[in-house]
C-alpha cells in the first residue's frame, strides 16, 4: 500500500535529483607557471637535462618491455620513435607553476653553478611524486603504442 509519505518521498526525490549536478564542463586546466617564468623552467630543464633523463628513461622502459614480451625490431623501433618530450614537457611546467621569478631565478643560478662542467651521470633531475607519477603514466602509454602516429 502506497503511502502519502512514499510518494512525498518518491516527489522529492525525483526533484533533488534534478537539482543535483556534477562538474559543469571539462575540468580546469592545469597551472602553468607565467610567460616570463617559462623561459626560466626551460633553462632549469637544459641545466638539468631533464629532456635527455626523460628519453633515456623512456627508451629504458620500453626496450625492457618489448624484450620481455617478444616484439618485433618494426614494433619496437615504431614504438621507440613515438617518445616525444614534448608532450611531457607541459608537467614540468605544472610543477613548477606556483613558484616566483625570484624562486626560480635563485634556483636556476644553483643548479646552473653546481652542474657547471659535470658529466651526465652526476647530473641529478629534480622531480616530484606528480612528475614521477605522469612519467610512469607516459611510459605506460607509449608501450601501449598511444603516441604512435600513423602516416
């Protein structure tokens, strides 16, 4: 038997779940650090050359997965020409967002004084758990064959 309070029930609910909405469009952008400091995050990445630690870790990555799944050299050398750094380069960017010129100047003068004349292995890359985690993302995506494109 349905009762008078079933059916407010029943009403109200219908109504609230026409009131009730999610997030209104796609989901905002990520931070990006300012024009001006662009320039200088592109000088921490080349001081620091992340570009080369972030294709090196890629080529890592992938040979080992092709080598333990059997892939043949085509597949592999396709998958290996998709690792572009560019499409990476935007969470670099998004780490250092939140951080002044000034910040960014002081630790460009440091990394730049203390790598001065290094060899590539004592150079060390300055990451984030956030970094790490989109470049194991990134890894997961080129095995996948995702940035592959097709001619």
């Amino acid at each position: 038997m349905i009762t008078g309070k079933m059916i407010f029930f029943a009403v109200s609910i219908f109504f609230y779940s026409l009131t009730v909405s999610g997030q209104d469009g796609p989901p905002p952008p990520a931070a990006m650090p300012a024009d001006s400091n662009i320039i200088l995050v592109d000088k921490i990445i080349d001081v620091t050359r992340h570009k080369e630690y972030f294709m090196n870790y890629c080529k890592e990555k992938t040979e080992s997965h092709a080598q333990k799944n059997n892939w043949t050299a085509e597949k592999t050398k396709t998958i290996l020409g998709s690792i572009n750094f560019e499409y990476y380069r935007s969470t670099i960017y998004n780490s250092y967002a939140f951080y002044t010129a000034r910040q960014l100047t002081g630790l460009l003068d440091a990394l730049t004084l203390l790598y001065r004349g290094k060899p590539d292995h004592l150079v060390m890359i300055l990451t984030n758990s956030m970094m790490q985690f989109n470049l194991d993302v990134f890894v997961e995506n080129i095995i996948e064959g995702k940035y592959v494109r097709s001619h």
